[in-house]
C-alpha cells in the first residue's frame, strides 16, 4: 500500500468518524443551548425545542455527507498508487462538510 494512499485514505475516515461522533448528540437532543456546540443559525435561539430540532436537522445533514466520505477513504486504501492530482482532489475531499453546513443551514429554514 502506498504511504499517500494510506494517509488520504485515514484523513478521510477518521475525519468522517469525528464528524459522526459529534453529530451523534446533536440527532439524540442531548445538546443544550450553548455558545459553543451545535448549529448557530438565527432560529435556533428562539427556543430550548428549536435549538433541540434546528441541530437535530444539522447532525443528521453531517452525519449523511460523512457516508460517502468513509466509503472513499475506506477505497483510497484498495486504489493503487494515485496521481498528484488525484491525491490532491481526495486530500481535499473533506471540504464537502462547507457543503454540508450550507444545506442543513437552508434546511433549517424549513423548521
């Protein structure tokens, strides 16, 4: 296996199991109103329940978009030895969190 392989590979996973297990107390409820966990979006402060539904909406929007990113490290791991710009484009692949936060941002709005 290859050195790049494998870190792009455990980059992926283990920021993908990081997410999820913060994202965990967020979909259970167990998160209270605070200034430094959970989503920060306008309407989660207008209540305990909202701020309780608004990161519910958010851990599990984090929770699907981290799915895909496990699968691909778990394949970085089985690839042989990747291009520059493929390592690159797969080093990168956490960036789609940014993505993630937007949607549940706009989900919330549906609350």
């Amino acid at each position: 296996m290859e050195r790049a392989n494998l870190a792009i590979g455990l980059l992926n996973i283990g920021t993908a199991v990081l997410v999820i297990g913060l994202s965990i107390p967020l979909v259970k409820g167990w998160v209270r109103m605070n200034a430094w966990y959970g989503f920060k979006v306008s309407k989660a402060y207008e209540s305990e329940e909202m701020w309780r539904r608004v990161n519910r909406v958010g851990g599990r929007v984090l929770i699907w978009y981290s799915l895909p990113l496990v699968a691909l490290g778990m394949g970085c791991l089985f690839l042989p030895k990747l291009d520059t710009d493929v390592a690159l484009a797969l080093a990168l692949a956490p960036l789609v969190y940014l993505v993630a936060v937007i949607h549940a941002s706009i989900s919330t709005l549906k609350l």
